[in-house]
C-alpha cells in the first residue's frame, strides 16, 4: 500500500502550544543558524519597504524639486541596498536550505534510531505503511515548518510592520485606514488557504486509493480474469476517478478564486487611498511620491499576508505531522534491559519454562501455565495445527517478547536478569522465509558476523551445503541478491540464513523451516546445514520435515498453547494420537517411501480396524 494511504488517513490534531514548542525544540541545537537567517530575512524584509520609502523621497524631493544631485543620491543608494540585499538574499535561502535538511536527517536519524530499539509487539500493531509515511512525509513537513515556515512568517510580519511604520510616518490616518484592512484580507486569505488546502488533500487521499485499486487490480489480474469481475471493477474505479474529478474540480475553482478575491480587497484600497489622497493631497498635504508609496505599500502587503495564511493553514496539518512523529519516538520498547542487567559470557546450559502464560492482546491467551525442560543440546522439534502457538514459545525463547506471568530460565537464572543483547548475540535465528537485503551474496552471508573474511564466509557456506549452489551463480558470492533477496528461492534463502548463522556461531539454535515446496536437492542441503548447526546445541526447529522430526531428540505436539504430546517419533507413532493422526494424514506417502522401506511405519500408521 503506498505510505500516502496511511498519511490521508491520519487524523487531524489541533494546534497546540505544547507540541508546538517541542517542534521548536527541534532547533535548539541550531540557535546560531535561525538567529542567522531570521536576522538575514528581517532585513531582505525591511529592505523591501525602505526601497518604497526611497522612491517616495526621490520622487518628492529629487523629481519635483529637479534636485538632481539629491536624485543621484538616492539613486546610489537605492543601487548599493539592492546588492546588499540580494547577498543576505543568498545567505538565506543558502542557510535554511543546509538547516532544513539537517533537521529532515536528524528527525529521520532519531526515528531509525529508535525503531531499532523496538520490540516486535510495536511492528505487529503498526503497520509498516505508517511507519514509512512518518519517516518521509512528516519528516519533510516538519523540516519545511521550522524553516521555510519560520522564514516565511518573519519575512511576512517584518515586511507588514515595516510597511506599517513607514505609513504611520507618512500619514497616519492614512495608514490607520490600512491597518483595518489587514485583518479583513488576512481573514480572506486564511480561509481561502484552508479550503483550498483542504480540497488538495482529499484529491491526493482519492489518488492513493486510486493508485491502490490500480495496485491490487494489476498484481491479481489472474483473479480478477478468473472471477470475471472485470465490469465490477470498472464500475468501482470509475466512482473513484468520478469522485478525484469533483475534487480536484472543487481545488482548481477555489485557486482561481483566490487570486482575484485578495486582488480586488487590495483593490477597493488602493481605490480609497487614491480619493482619499485626492482629497488630502490638497487639504492634509500627502504628497505625490507619498501617495505612489502608500499605493505601493499596500499592493506589495498582499504578499506577505497570502504568505501569512499560507504558513498558518498548513500549520495545523504540521502540527499533526509532528504530533505523530513525537508519538514515535516516545513509543517505549516492551522489551527492554533491566536495571542490572548483565551479559554472563555464556548461555550455554538447560532451558526452562516454568509455568509461562503469555498473550499479545489482553483476554487472549496463546500460553497458558506452559512449562517445559530442554537439556543443555537436546534438539526439540515443535509440531502441531497452524496458530498453536509454536512460533510463540520460540519469539519468547528469543526474548523478541517476555512472559506476563511466570519465568523462562537458562541455565537456572531467570532470562529477564541478562542483557538483550546477550541473549540475542548468541542465538541463531532461521526465519521460514528468512529476510536478505539488497546486495551480493557475500554481503548477506557477512551480516551473521560483520568481520568476518571471505576464507570464513566460505568455509561457513560449505558447512552450511550453501557453497554449492552459490558457485553455480554467474557471478558466485558477487551475485546481487536483488530486493530482499528476490532473485533466490525460498530453499537458497534458508541456506544462504543457515550460513549466516553458521558464521555467528550461536549457543541456541532456532529454526522455523520452510512450508513451501523446496526441490528435494536444497532440502537435503538444508538438513546437512541444519546437523551442522544442531551440533553440540540446543535447538528448536518449528519442524515440517519427517527428517528433522525424526532426528529430535524430543517431539512436542503444541495445541492451544499446551503440550498435547511429547516424545521420540517412534513413541509418538505407537501412542496413536495427535501426532499419529497428524503425520499419517500429512506425511503418510512421505514415511512410506522415504523413512520405512521395510513397512514397519506403515504397519503402525495403518488405524486400528
Ligand atoms: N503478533 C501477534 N499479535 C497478535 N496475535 C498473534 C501475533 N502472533 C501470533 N498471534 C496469535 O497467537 C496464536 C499463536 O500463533 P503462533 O504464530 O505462535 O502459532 P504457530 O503454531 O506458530 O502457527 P503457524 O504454524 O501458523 O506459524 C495465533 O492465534 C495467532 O493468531
């Protein structure tokens, strides 16, 4: 799903002074620069309206009064202000745009920062949609507020007050007359801002579901063809794209209007000014170059007050932007160090399970008083229906989550007392669909041990029955993986994580092994890797192989969160209950042909007449 999807629907917050003052925060760090540039854009700003009241007085005293040399003066000076302004003109557009991607980079550094810290139970509640939309667009709005924004309202307020000021100076009840008009076509533009922004967002919460349905409709055209659903789906898209069209028709209107609306206000001042000046100009002595400057000063003010609305219409969604990304960051792991807590070198010995309930959503046990004893490299195979819970036990195994009640110890101390990187350092972990990342081989197989040479990796890969199939590669340990290792199967993702974790040299050994089909040549590499990796460890394989379950030590049939059955295969087999019922149903032609030639199997998986 595009990141736009979750950012539309996100809600709208209010604009509060709280979280405001910690989007200011953000610049903290950055006094020096923002003085920098406030102080750069207050005299751009204010150079702005000196620049009206120096025409005024070259047109009043240089042209009427044809004193030329006072003309050239001002003429000299009007010159010499210009090149003095376009430098702080650089400078600030130079400094906000350094500051502004710094800011994106530290919002984005502390954001990755931290969702590397977080526990499993916040990725499985969040999606990942969320979370990308939060790294870019609100990251890019935030920045752009603290920067463009902060520039674009000091420019505007310095351009209004100096404007004002030397308005006052020129005629007061003139100005005074002016400074009414401002709240009016400051209203005007805000509203008009909000509408229009408004609108802008509906038609971009329409194109991402558009670009969705486009999405869906592409990626399944199979089912789509199979399911003859062609005409519905028109139908569908066809309100959507009727719905973007209304949107977007509503934008454009409003856009339109708003330019001439804002001119006309300006306008019907400008109009006043000038009955008013005509008037005055004979009774309250307003001059010609004092008119021209009053006309202009109000023509250029509509500028900074568009700016103005602008700024405080998109502050809100800002604000909401900022509000999501704070609620980010001050998302604390569930699973975190204790006080205390200590790497003991080694997690080398018995595991124990004593009577552990576990749960992801409240009132939803998956766990219950679950207890158990691994010996010190015993291999446990884990069995049963989908949902059981196996994949459970092995996430707390891994302390990826913690019990709610009761302790898992290793090595007789309670697991909670080590550090997590203790536990994690030395546990293997072979996912079912193990992750790769963009890259080589070579790459990949390094992120079990990232100093590890290319003499190690190899020796790793052949140990782990990976070697054989990488050498086949055009371009062997070179080979680019492609996104998320897309250009390698399933069975050759498991061999290439197998070698991955051959080269951290764990003390626990988890493996969750592949459901889907693996060409018979990999799974009997996988198994190769996987004996050499159960070797002198303790291990837990979340089993869908007769070999693997057949090499267990132990078989635990998980139901419900509960140990239904455990044993060896053969004992599992005699008692003739679930794990019978189970693997004759499932693995019934599999044990005939490949594990029991002699037909001892299929004698006792044959069910009782
Ligand atoms: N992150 C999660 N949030 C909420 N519920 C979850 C989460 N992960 C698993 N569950 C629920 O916990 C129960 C046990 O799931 P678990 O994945 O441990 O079973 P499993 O035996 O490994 O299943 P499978 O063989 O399909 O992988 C299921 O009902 C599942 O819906």
């Amino acid at each position: 799903m595009p990141p736009d999807y979750f950012e539309e629907e996100e809600f709208e917050t209010r604009f509060t002074g709280k979280t405001l003052r910690r989007i200011l925060g953000l610049l903290a760090a950055h006094k020096g620069t923002v003085a920098a540039f406030l102080v750069m854009i207050a005299f751009v700003s204010g150079f702005d309206a000196l620049f009206t009241y120096i025409s005024k007085l070259a047109i009043d005293q240089g042209i009427l009064k044809s004193d030329l040399p006072f003309l050239y003066r001002m003429l000299a000076l009007y010159g010499g202000l210009t090149i003095v302004q376009a430098l702080f003109v650089f400078g600030f557009i130079y400094t906000v745009g350094i500051l502004g991607e710094r800011i994106r980079y530290e919002l984005r550094q502390k954001m990755f920062n931290h969702l590397q810290n977080l526990s499993l139970s916040y990725y499985s509640r969040t999606p990942v949609g969320w979370i990308m939309a939060r790294v870019t667009s609100d990251s890019d709005r935030v920045a752009d507020l603290v920067t463009w924004g902060l520039l674009d309202v000091t420019w505007a307020a310095t351009n209004i007050l100096t404007s004002l000021a030397f308005m006052l100076y020129i005629n007061w009840r003139l100005a005074l007359v002016v400074i009414l008009m401002v709240p009016v076509m400051a209203y005007v533009a805000t509203e008009f801002r909000k509408r229009i922004l408004k609108e802008y967002r509906n038609v971009r919460k329409i194109n991402s579901k558009i670009t969705g349905q486009y999405n869906e409709n592409i990626t399944g055209v199979r089912v789509v063809k199979a399911l003859v659903r062609e005409e519905a789906n028109a139908a569908e898209f066809a309100v959507l794209t009727g719905d973007m069209y209304k949107a977007a028709y509503r934008a454009a209107w409003l856009s339109a209007l708003f330019l001439p609306s804002v001119q006309l206000i300006s306008a019907m001042a400008v109009g006043f000014i000038a009955w008013y000046a005509g008037w005055s100009f004979e009774v309250a002595g307003l001059t010609i170059g004092g008119i021209q400057a009053f006309i202009s000063y109000v023509t250029f003010m509509m500028w900074p007050i568009q700016d103005m609305a602008r700024v405080f219409a998109e502050l809100q969604h800002a604000t909401a932007s900022a509000e999501r990304i704070f609620s980010l960051l001050d998302s604390v792991p569930e699973v975190a160090d204790r006080e205390g807590a200590y790497d003991p070198g080694s997690i080398r010995g018995d595991i124990e399970f004593d009577h552990v309930t576990f749960y992801y959503e409240d009132g939803v046990p998956v766990l219950k008083d679950f207890t158990l004893k691994v010996k010190q490299g015993e291999t446990i195979a884990l069995v049963g229906p989908t949902g059981g819970g196996k994949s459970t036990i092995v996430n707390l195994l891994c302390r990826f989550y913690e019990p709610k009640e009761g302790t898992i110890r290793i090595g007789g101390v309670d697991y909670t007392k080590f550090s997590l990187h203790a536990i994690h350092s030395r546990i293997g972990v072979v996912l079912q669909t193990p992750h790769l990342f963009s890259g080589t081989i070579r790459e990949n197989l390094r992120y079990g041990k990232l100093d590890a040479t290319d003499e190690e990796i190899e020796r790793a890969a052949k140990l782990a029955g990976a070697h054989e199939f990488i050498m086949r590669l055009d371009k062997g340990y070179d080979e680019p993986v492609g996104e998320g290792g897309n250009n390698l199967s399933v069975g050759q993702k498991q061999l290439i994580s197998l070698t991955r974790a051959i080269l951290a040299d764990p003390e626990i050994f988890v493996m969750d092994e592949a459901t889907s089909s693996v060409d018979t040549l990999t799974e009997s590499l996988i198994q190769k890797g996987m004996e050499q990796m159960m070797k002198g460890r303790t291990s837990f394989v979340i089993a869908h192989r007769l070999s693997t379950i057949k090499r267990a030590d132990r078989i635990l049939v998980i139901e419900d969160g509960q140990i239904v059955e455990m044993g060896t295969h053969a004992e599992l087999l005699r008692q003739r209950g679930k794990y019978y019922n189970l693997y004759t149903r499932q693995f019934r032609q599999e044990m005939e042909e490949v594990f029991d030639p002699f037909g001892e199997t299929q004698q006792a998986a044959q069910p009782a007449d």
